[in-house]
C-alpha cells in the first residue's frame, strides 16, 4: 500500500492541532490551545478561537515539521478538517490549508472532523487497527455524536447525536452552576471524589420509552443542567447546605450512564461488537471504567486512542487523509469552503 507523507490541519474549535504521517505511522502531533483564554468566560468563544488559530497556526506547522523531520517540500498531500466546527474558527484553517497546498503545489484533501477521530485509532500505535463494522462515541466540548463506521473510507453513518449541550459543555456548565471554573470536566471529577452516585438521581436525557423511535441514539444534556440549578436552587432556599460531592458525582453519573447506555444500545441494535471511544471527554476516568465494565458484559471490545489523539488534533485528519489516498480517493478541489454543519 501507498504511504504518503500527509500534514494535517485542525481548527474545527479551540485547539490549533497539526499533525503529520506517514501513511499509519505517527511522525509528530502538535497542539496550541487557545483554552486559557476562554476560561474567563466559562467556555469556548468562537471570535477568540478564530483569532488564536491565526497566531497560533504557522508556528504549529513549524514545530510539527521540526518534530517530524522532514521539509514541507516532502509532503504528498496538505488535509484540513472543514467541517463540523465553529465556522470562523474553521475558515481560519482552510484558508491556511489552501495556501499551503496551492504554493507547494500538492493536493489537498477535505475531511470530516467526526471521522477524523473515528481515524485516529488507525495511528494508535500498539495495536492491531480497529476491524470493522465499529460503532465509535464521540465526546468533547464542541460534539457529542454516535456513529456507526462500516468503512473508514467509505461508509461512516451518523446514528446521533446530542440535540442540545455537548457532554464536555454540560461538565463546564455544571461546573460553573457550582462555582467550579473551566475547564469543568476535570473540575467535576475532583469534586466528586468522596460522593455517593446514589444520592441525587438526576434525569438521563432522551431516554425515555417515548423517545426511542425518533431520538433512540441521540442525547440532550440541557434538561440535566437546568435539574441540577433546580436541585441546587431549591436546597439553598431552604437553607440547606449543598452536597457539593454528591452533586457532582451524581451528575457525573447521569452523563456517563447516558453516554455509555445509548452506545452499547447501539452496539446491540447493529450487531456490532466494537466500540470506539474519542473525544476530550474520554479523559473521563469514570466514563472509561463504566464503558469497559458494561461493554465486556455485553460482549463489546472497547478501543480508547492514547489521550493527545482523543483530543482534537492535527495527526487524525492527517491520518484519514492518508487512508483516504491509500483507497484512491481524489483530492478536493479548492472550491470547497468551511462547513460548520458538514454531514459525516
Ligand atoms: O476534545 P476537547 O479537548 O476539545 C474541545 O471540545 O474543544 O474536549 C474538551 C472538553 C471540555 O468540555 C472539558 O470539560 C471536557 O472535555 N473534559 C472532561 C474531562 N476532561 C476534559 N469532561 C469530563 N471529565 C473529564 N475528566
Ligand atoms: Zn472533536
């Protein structure tokens, strides 16, 4: 099989990632992140990531190609997520992905982001790849899809996904309702320790026997936030002292319970016995130990990428890009443009 040397280029949210590879193979993956600056405002603000993708852009392909030892010469093929994201923050992408192509003059390739992290297990190192047909749980701040992935290349169908909030963004809200700051997932975490997953039973969205025909593989977590500020706001009217473990822990619960029930239903409704795990919110210590523990009881192989490419990062579009190749696929044509809605 071909192995082409591909740099990729991912600005979909607050993340500036580049990567570089070689066909399968990991040649750097680097990362500016513009979250700080969002910190102040308890999540992640489009116009600051869209500027922070410009500063941050050439210096990041400085140091992947640093990192991976080649000249930009060398490459075979630029790749560029165009969508889904943010769509300022995407265009800041595209436009460099353009004019990186177009003045070394080599082809560019357009890819998804959501099949870009179903791509990133293909670079996961000490493994065998993933074998397919594969369900894949994507969780991040921006993002919260189901997906089922018949074929890398060819056949990835979007079962669900979240109708409001993402998973990471119902953690960062939570965590600022309880005066936690932003992040909130790792925040939220620390805060539960101690708790008692019993104590609050906070409602698991879209979950209903009613909701199965229309929304069976897709979730909503804005109704558990607003039960959480309900369930706080009403404590204190009382005068009571809030549980802040319990609360935390409770709804760390909620969301992990959802996340994985609506996957592994997945798995079982396909007949799929893999399942995928990617996303930011997969540093989850709680979500990985749940999905494992549940998927082995049912028969499911669960497959977690090492944390830098669960993460938004440059090396999976990189490495979809190259598979993409590999099976022949033509590149894009310049006219293409960001797509905050482009569908898998
Ligand atoms: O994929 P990611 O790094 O980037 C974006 O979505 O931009 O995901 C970041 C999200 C944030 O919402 C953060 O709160 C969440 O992932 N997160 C976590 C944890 N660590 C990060 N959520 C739950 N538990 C964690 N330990
Ligand atoms: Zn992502």
């Amino acid at each position: 099989r071909v192995e082409p040397l591909v740099l990729g280029i991912e600005t979909s949210c607050d993340e500036t990632g580049i990567g570089i590879v070689r066909g399968r193979t990991l040649l750097s993956n680097t990362i500016a992140s513009s979250m700080d600056e969002h910190a102040r405002y308890g999540g992640v603000v489009p116009e600051v990531a869209a500027r922070a993708h410009l500063e941050a852009l050439q210096p990041a392909i400085e140091r992947a190609v640093a990192e991976a030892g080649i000249r930009l010469a060398d490459l075979d093929a630029v790749a560029v997520t165009s969508g889904p994201g943010l769509a300022g923050a995407l265009m800041v992408g595209v436009g460099a992905a353009k004019a990186l192509a177009v003045s070394l003059g080599k082809p560019l390739y357009a890819v998804n982001h959501l099949v870009g992290h179903i791509a990133a297990d293909i670079l996961t190192a000490d493994s065998e790849p993933l074998e397919y047909p594969t369900v894949a749980l994507l969780v991040s701040g921006g993002h919260t899809s189901l997906l089922l992935g018949r074929d890398l290349t060819t056949d990835v169908e979007l079962l669900g996904e979240t109708v409001d909030d993402a998973a990471g963004e119902a953690f960062d809200k939570v965590a600022r309702i309880l005066g936690l700051p932003y992040p909130g997932g790792p925040q939220i975490d620390r805060a539960a320790q101690g708790g008692d997953p019993t104590a609050i039973r906070f409602p698991r969205g879209l979950s209903r026997a009613s909701d199965r025909e229309k929304h069976r593989w897709d979730f909503s977590f804005s109704g558990l936030k607003t039960a959480v500020a309900r369930w706080i706001e009403q404590r204190e009217a009382a005068g009571e002292e809030i549980p802040l473990a319990d609360v935390a822990v409770s709804f760390r619960e909620a969301v992990v319970d959802v996340l994985v029930s609506k996957a592994l239903d997945a798995c079982a409704a396909h007949g799929v016995p893999r399942l995928l795990l990617g996303g930011g919110v997969i540093a989850n210590r709680r979500l990985r130990e749940v999905a494992l523990e549940r998927a082995a009881a049912q028969g499911v192989t669960v497959r977690i990428p090492p944390l830098s490419l669960c993460t938004d990062n440059g090396a999976m579009i990189a490495g979809l890009a190259a598979e993409l190749i590999a099976s022949g696929r033509p590149a894009s044509t310049l006219a293409f443009g960001a797509d905050s809605t482009l569908p898998v």
